[in-house]
C-alpha cells in the first residue's frame, strides 16, 4: 500500500540507528552535517500568506481554520479583497495562497485571482494552491491534475505549497483527517506539478497520532517523488498546535493535561528535526523550522538541529492562530536577522526557490517604492 511500505533493509537499519541514538549525538551529527552542507549561512524569505477563503468541507480534526459550509464564519474574500490586503505589504516578494475547501467556489475563481495579483504585483512570486486545492479543482473542472497545474503555471503560479500531507500513510490519515485525498493521488499531484515545471515545499505534520513507523513510510514517499522528480524545494516540519481543535482535545484528554501534551510535541520536534536532516538532506537539502508553530526561541534552537532555513516573515498568519497558535502572525526581515545573527549564524535573504535575493529586491525597489518601509528592506552584501 502507497504510503505505509517499508523502506529498503539497509536504509531501515540506517533510520533505525538514527531514531535509537542518544538525542545529544544526533544533534551534533545533524549539526555537523549542517555546516557541511550549507555552512553558517542560514536563510529566509521575505513573504506573506493571503488566506482567502475558510469555507472548507474536508473537516481536519487537527484544524481549527475551516468552517463547515452554511455555519458560523464559513466566508469566502472577494478577489478585489485579497489584492487589497497583499498591497498592504508591497515589498514582500512571495505570496502564499491556500485556503479551505470551498465547494462552490468554481475554478474561475483561482485563475481570476492568481491573474489579479500577477497584475497588480509582477515581482512577487506566487506560491499557490495545496495538492488538496488542485485535487479539487481537477474534479470541479473534470480534468487531470497536468492540465489545471499548465494552466496555473500559464496564468502566473511560480510553485505550490507541498501543504495536506500531514503523514504520508493512509492510515494515519483515515485517523486524522477521513476526508483528505490518499497518499497515491498526493504523490501524484505533486508529481504533476514537478513534470510542468512548478517546483513544491514538502511538509510534514507531527506531535499527533503519528507513530516512529509513520514517519519513516512519510519519510520514504518523500525520498521516492525527490528521486524521481527533484522538485521539492525545502522540507518544511511542522509541529501540531493541539488548542483549538478537535484533534488536540482528545489527546490532551488521553494524555492527562495540555502541558503534557506539550511537552510530547516538543520533545518529537527536538528529535525529528536532526533526524530529517541525517535522512533525507541528501536529497532535500533546504530544511526550514517554523518560528509561527515554535517560537523564535525554539526556532533559533533549532538551528542547531539541522535547520538551514528560518522561514519567512508572513505578516497575515490565519490557520496556525485559529487553532491557538502563540507565537504571533509576522516577524519583520530584521528581526529574523537579528535572531539569525544572535544565534551565531549569516544571514541571508531569498528567493523563492532557493536562488539569490540582490535582483529581486532591487525590482521590489524600483516596482513599489513604499518609502514607509524601505528600511524593511535588508541590506544584501
């Protein structure tokens, strides 16, 4: 079964010493490996996330976002909305767009909105639409996920989030989320989106139901669509925020109290952050930590687990807060320096896809000048 196959013998025994060895010596082979692939340089994006509907009729027990259609903030933005708010922010130079499942929001909608920010912000690249996002639209547009991706590509969409992954392995995902789309149409997707030229961040969720077993299979099918395809841009984990949502209470509940709880999720981020950096940094050399689901103080640590990416600024951080999420919605760019300074490491601004930052901000200069922010803008040496 796609999603819970065991990986090769050797390979096995590989994880297997990775995940039995004492925390502190993963740490500093994680470590080590780090500075020899990427040395103290540590990078981050300048970005802002555009949430623009949380109609949603999947119903993630980890989710606190969506709302069910018809109830109590199921609201979708109008397109002239989402413009609105992303010109609130001119000089970031990515967009992330994602949003809920919405039924009756039609494929019209998407291409419409991608081509209104491509208008109205040419410099910003716009990473868009989650393989669940695109699983939908091929069944309201009943076609394949190579021609809505083509089309996507055609109308301004730069990448896609590698986002509805949670744990690859279908049956975890049965436990968490019934409704999500199955590891073989996951992986098919992103394939998809690889063969037509859009490069994917890859995710996993943790601090859940997930067991050892679980994230060696996720692991695996990351490692197998890398190999293929070499489209995964970065490897982004990403811890459980179990406050509001159904999915949290219930653990909180079996674990004995929410501080518990807690610590279980930050005792797995300690461990499977090295362990992704020994396992899959080969192929997936860009691992980014998340300040939004640890902390800055967390996410600075985390440097030193593995970590080579901080993340962007955000700026409008909707799905993380809405499950009771306390680390804010937006750090400014000299703000990620300084704590990426402060912890010893260079800091070094980015694209998108991993390429170097000097000419795209001097295009975010020269295309919107918000004199207001200008000392936003970093120096890039």
């Amino acid at each position: 079964m796609v999603g819970s196959h065991l990986a090769k013998p050797s390979e096995e025994r590989r994880m297997r010493d990775y995940w039995k060895m004492p925390l502190d010596e993963l740490r500093e082979e994680a470590r080590e490996k780090t500075l020899r692939q990427h040395g103290r340089r540590v990078t981050y994006v300048v970005n802002r996330n555009a949430n623009f509907t949380r109609v949603c009729n999947v119903g993630c027990s980890f989710c606190g976002f969506g709302r069910r259609p018809g109830t109590k903030g199921a609201s979708s933005d109008r397109i002239d909305e989402v413009v609105a708010r992303v010109a609130k922010t001119p000089w970031v130079t990515e967009v992330c767009l994602q949003g809920g499942i919405d039924p009756d929001l039609p494929p019209e909608y998407y291409f419409d909105l991608v081509r209104a920010l491509r208008e109205a912000f040419p410099w910003m690249h716009l990473h868009a639409f989650s393989p669940m996002e695109i699983d939908s639209l091929c069944a309201k547009a009943e076609c394949e996920p190579e021609e809505i991706l083509s089309k996507m590509r055609a109308a301004g969409v730069g990448t896609i989030p590698g986002t509805a992954a949670e744990i690859l392995v279908d049956e975890v995902r049965k436990k968490i989320s019934r409704n999500k789309l199955p590891v073989a149409r996951w992986m098919q997707i992103v394939r998809a989106a690889h063969r037509t030229g859009l490069k994917s961040s890859a995710t996993i969720l943790f601090g859940h139901v997930e067991r050892w077993e679980d994230i060696r299979a996720h692991f695996e099918v990351l490692r197998s669509v890398q190999e293929s395809t070499g489209g995964f841009t970065e490897l982004v984990p990403l811890a459980f925020i179990p406050y509001q949502n159904r999915l949290g209470s219930m653990l909180a509940r079996r674990a004995g109290s929410m501080g518990v709880l807690e610590e279980r999720i930050r005792k797995r981020a300690m461990r499977l952050y090295p362990l992704a950096r020994m396992v899959l940094g080969e192929v997936i050399p860009n691992l980014q930590t998340s300040w939004v689901k640890l902390g800055v103080e967390g996410a600075v640590e985390s440097l030193g687990w593995g970590c080579n990416d901080f993340g962007g600024t955000l700026y409008e951080e909707s799905i993380t807060r809405a499950s009771g999420g306390k680390h804010g919605e937006k750090m400014e760019p000299e703000e990620i320096e300084a704590a990426i300074r402060g912890a010893g490491y260079e800091a070094s601004l980015r694209s998108t896809v991993y390429g170097p930052a000097k000419k795209l901000f001097s295009l975010v200069k020269k295309s919107c000048h918000p004199p207001a922010r200008e000392h936003l803008v970093p120096r890039i040496a």
